[in-house]
C-alpha cells in the first residue's frame, strides 16, 4: 500500500502500524509527534494505529538549541 509521508508516496506492507513505520524510520525513542490525516497520535497509541492506504502521515523532530 501506500501512504504520503511527510508529503512524499511512500509504501509499506499492509497491516503496518505506526510504530512498525516509526522503528523503520529510525526515530524509535527519539522526541517526535505524528499525526496521520491532520490528526495528532498520542505516542502510547502507535502499535494499535494501522496505517489505511492514502493515509497522510506528518512526522515532526524536535530539534533543541538556542
């Protein structure tokens, strides 16, 4: 399937959760918010969240500094 992350196509496997894309993405335990469909995704509900194709997922890194 496929999904826009970050406003690029990106495909995954069927059934993929949101915590399976963002351990595939390398972000695991990293500071991050995710919304999919304009809508935030508390971090505790990423292994329930299946991803639907078309799906529209923004990931944001928190960056410090001054």
């Amino acid at each position: 399937m496929e999904i826009e992350l970050n406003g690029a196509p990106h495909r995954l496997d069927d059934g993929h959760t949101l915590a399976q894309l963002i351990s595939a993405l390398e972000l695991s335990g990293k500071a991050v918010a995710v919304a999919v469909n304009r809508q935030v995704v508390p971090a505790q509900l990423w292994p329930q969240r299946v991803l639907q194709s078309a799906d529209r997922v923004d990931v944001v890194r928190a960056i410090g500094g001054g």
